[in-house]
C-alpha cells in the first residue's frame, strides 16, 4: 500500500473522531450546565460547536482528494463512503444540539419552577445520549475486532430505546400538570416538543453505528 495513500486514510479517521469526540463534549458540559440551570453555561457551550461544520467540510475534500489521487481497495473504500454519510450525521447533530441548546435557554427564562423541574427529570436523556456518544466513539476506534464493534452498536441501541421509555414517561407527566399550567400550557408543549427533538441526537448516533459497521464489514449502506 502506498504510504502516502494510508497517511491520508489515517487522518481522516482522526478527524472524524476529532469530530465526534467534541460533540459528545460538548453534550457532557450541556448536561452539567442544565443541572445548573446555568444558561450563560450553555451559550458557552454552543460556541465549542460553531466550527463542526467546516471541521465536515474539510473532512468530505480530503476524501474526494483520496477517491483522485489512490485507488482505494473495497474495504478503504466502504470507509471513505461511510464517512461521508458520518459527517453529514455530524453536521445534523451539531444543528440538533445547537437548537437543544438554544431553546433551553429560552426555557430556563421563564424562571418556572415546574418547567426546571421538567427539565431536570429530562436529562436521563441526555445522559444515555452520553453513553451512547461514548460507544460510539469506541467504535471509531476499534479495529479488527467485529464482534465488540457489534456489541457496541447494541450498546447504543439499547440506550436510544431508553429515551424513548424515559420520554413517554416524561410526556405523561408534563401533560398531567398542563391543566394547572396557570398560562404557561403553551410553555409546556414547547418543552415537550424541544425535548422530543433531543432524541434525535441519540437516533443519529445509532445511525452512525450501522454505518461504521458497514465500513468494517460491508452490507447494506
């Protein structure tokens, strides 16, 4: 193989896990900063992700630049696919997370002690979505070893079907308290629905998951 050829591979396997593992940071400090309730946290954190989208498109040139320059064998190739199917996830995140973000600190304004409560009750969500980033990123650097990379997609499975157990219990309990909403109904509707979109972060990653497992071993795309 050429040397040239595996630099080039090589770095943009570490780009792509640059990538993730800032986004999962970036969680882990959005989680600390709403157990805070501390939304000048918050719009720090949003900052941290700013970047991701050029931090995609650089990555998406030097893979073009690959597909030119080498002729990658099936197995490099399948990576090179996926990761371009990754970094579009990536971009989607980096929206997902800012717009979590964004409209939490709208919520936290209100200065309802039921909607920080809710909100509160919220982040076992955001704490499967952690672990779930944390597989993920294990993923990435697993190697020759499919059976841990299948165990792990599970892992993030399982995890994802947790928010959704923990969201259905969340919705029963904000919808109950609607009726006593003394004119903040609305305010808890937008929760929900902020919260619900939350989800998607975690959906992404379980896709992330099933495209790494195509780069290591082929299948469907």
């Amino acid at each position: 193989m050429l040397s040239g050829y595996s630099e080039a591979r090589h770095e943009v396997r570490d780009k792509v896990t640059a990538v993730i593992k800032t986004l999962a940071k970036a969680n882990e400090d959005a989680l600390d900063a709403l157990e805070a309730s501390d939304t000048h946290k918050l719009e720090e954190v949003r900052k941290t992700i700013k970047g991701i989208n050029k931090q995609t498109e650089i990555i998406d040139n030097d893979i073009v630049l690959i597909f030119a320059k080498y002729t990658p064998e099936a197995k490099d190739l399948r990576e090179m696919v996926s990761y371009l199917k990754i970094t579009s996830a990536f971009n989607r995140i980096k929206t997902n997370i800012n717009n979590y973000l964004k409209n939490m600190q709208s919520m936290l304004a209100e200065e309802d002690a039921n909607i920080v409560q809710f909100i509160k009750d919220s982040l076992s969500i955001n704490r499967c979505t952690i672990n779930a980033f944390s597989k993920t990123i294990e993923m990435f650097e697993t190697l020759n070893d499919n059976d841990k990379i299948k165990q792990l997609a599970i892992g993030i499975d399982v995890e994802y079907a947790k928010t959704d157990d923990i969201y259905a219990l969340l919705e029963k309990s904000v919808v109950q308290k609607m009726g006593d909403a003394d004119g903040l109904a609305e305010e808890y509707f937008n929760l929900l629905k902020y919260i619900r979109k939350n989800l998607k972060i975690v959906d992404r990653l379980d896709s992330i998951a099933q495209r790494i497992i195509f780069a290591r071993m082929g299948g469907k795309l």
